[in-house]
C-alpha cells in the first residue's frame, strides 16, 4: 500500500480541466462556449474519475471527447492576460528566478525515482514502485506551481486563469498522445504484431542480423511518423519485429534492443505532423506562419540521430 499514488494527480488534473471547463462557461463572449465547455468538462471526468467508472461508460466518453473535437467546435477563449509591456517589466524583476520552477520537474523527477522508494511507515510506502518515475513527475510540478507562485507573488487564481488559458490554447491536441497509445494497444491485443511479423519474413532476408536491425529500426520510425507516438508503434514493432528477429532468431539483447528501438521512434517523432503536441502546438503558441516550421527544423536532426541509432543497435545488441 502507498500513501500517494498516482490517482491523486489524475482526479487533481481532472479538477483542473473542469475548472477550465467552468471558465469557459462564464466567458459569454465565447464562439462555440456550450461545446467547448463539454469537452474540457468529459475530459475532466475522465481524468478525475475514469478510474472508478465502468470501461464501457469511459469508452462512449471518449468517443463524445473525439466527436467534439472532429466537429471543430472546441476553441479558446478570449485572451485574458497582461500587456506585453507589463510582462517584460515583470520579467526584468525577476530575471533567472523564472526558470527555477521548470528546473524543480526534472530534479524532483530524478530525485523522486532515486530516493521517493525508499521511504515507508508502518507498513506503507510513500509512493507506489510501479509509478514511481511517473508519481515523481507530478510532485515536482506541484511543488513548481507553488514555488512560481511564491516567486512571482502572483494570486492562486492565476494559475488557473493562466493554466485554463494555455490549455485551451493546446486544445484537442492534449489527448491526442493518450489517444494514440491506446491505439497503439489495441493493434497489439488485434495481432498487428503478427502479421507485420509475416509480412516482415516474406519480404526480407531476416537470415542476416544487420537486416532484422534494420527492420526493427526502420519499423520504429515508420510506425511513428504514422501513428506520432513512439509507444504506441512500440508495442507493434517490438513484439512483430525485434523479438523474433533479433531476440530470438540471433540472440540479441532485448533491453539494448528496446532503448535503442525507443529512440529510433522518437527520431520519428521529430518528423510528423501526427504528433501535434511536440510539433504543432509549439507552432500554435509561437503564432508562426509556417505550420510546419518546428518538423522541418527538426527532420534533419531526427534523420542524422536516427541514422546513428541504426549503426550503434547493430554494434551492441548482439555483443552485450
């Protein structure tokens, strides 16, 4: 048993997003107010309580979420924040102090997973083992919140006011990385693994080792670019490709394989639109012409560390 688990965060993520919904209610200024408002509403609930609810009710509530956003009526408020002026006045007073709370997330993160296990009373432990990386994260981003406040001597409203405001701004694209993975699940429990297997063997000579390296690699990054999310190709391609053909069919080693698999996909994951909370929302937040903008300043990047994955998976998964 765990004094903290990962729950919390969830129904405490889930309040924020029927806060945001509630602000959007009171904006009667709002285009499309009624639906939006639905949305960030359902959203909340399947955070807050989607783990206490029936599978088939979270199932048609997340088929009204997707509905919602396919129609095209979720969109943002109206702007309610301070003049560019009064921002750079503030960030003149507090100067690198803006930066501690983004830096508390990874420190706490790395030093939650290292030390958070270790402590029990009586019996229970602080947080749960099994999300301790995760459960660590979102500490950090508690204790970022409440440190920014105190930095910036800003009221506890505003961080719901701000937060409601750069949520909408992200839009539907928030659900999207959720949404894929689970996509990503159900190809695997479906048996896209195996025919992929099928498919994979047919076509190529797996007999070689450099080629069921390559298949698992490229695999990785084709899977992502169409799916934009790297665990969600994961699941197919590790268990259709890397584990019949490099664990095996020669032997190789499946953590080295996995790390280096993951990081293939991520190469995919600099290069397609299908990941739009790394590709397009920064577009949408920097207000930039170019839709396209942050993939092509990341596709040669994402080529060169890719190319690089291939050659050090083919050095180590079958020596280590």
């Amino acid at each position: 048993m765990s004094l903290l688990s990962l729950n919390s965060f969830y129904v405490l993520a889930g309040a924020f997003m029927l806060a945001t919904a509630l602000c959007v209610l009171l904006d009667k200024g709002h285009t499309c107010r009624w639906t939006t408002a639905l949305f960030w509403g359902l959203l909340g609930v399947g955070f807050a309580f989607g783990g206490s609810m029936p599978s088939t009710v979270v199932g048609y509530l997340v088929l009204s979420i997707t509905i919602l956003a396919a129609s095209g009526r979720v969109r943002r408020s109206r702007e309610r924040t301070t003049g560019r002026e009064e921002r750079l006045r503030s960030a003149e007073r507090l100067g690198n102090r803006l930066f501690w709370p983004a830096l508390l997330v990874p420190l706490t993160a790395v030093l939650g997973s290292l030390f958070l296990g270790r402590i029990h009373w009586h019996g229970f432990s602080l947080v749960a083992p099994a999300s301790l990386s995760v459960t660590s994260v979102c500490i950090g981003a508690v204790l970022a919140l409440g440190v920014g406040l105190r930095i910036t001597r800003a009221p506890a409203h505003a961080a719901v006011g701000e937060g409601s405001r750069i949520l909408q701004t992200v839009g539907w694209t928030l659900i999207l990385p959720q949404a894929l993975a689970a996509l990503g699940g159900l190809f695997a429990h479906a048996g896209v693994g195996t025919v992929v297997a099928g498919l994979v063997e047919r076509a190529l000579p797996t007999q070689y080792s450099f080629v069921a390296v390559a298949a698992y690699c490229f695999g990785m990054i084709l899977f992502t670019i169409c799916l934009g999310n790297a665990f969600a190709a994961f699941a197919v391609i590790t268990g259709g490709i890397g584990v019949p053909f490099i664990v095996q069919a020669h032997g190789g080693n499946p953590a080295i394989m996995a790390a280096i698999g993951m990081l293939s996909g991520y190469c995919g994951t600099l290069m397609t639109p299908m990941a739009a909370n790394f590709n397009l929302v920064p577009v949408m937040l920097l207000e930039l012409e170019d839709k396209n903008a942050v993939i092509k300043a990341q596709a040669p990047i994402g080529l060169a560390l890719f190319v690089f994955n291939l050659l050090l998976m083919e050095l180590c998964v079958y020596r280590f």
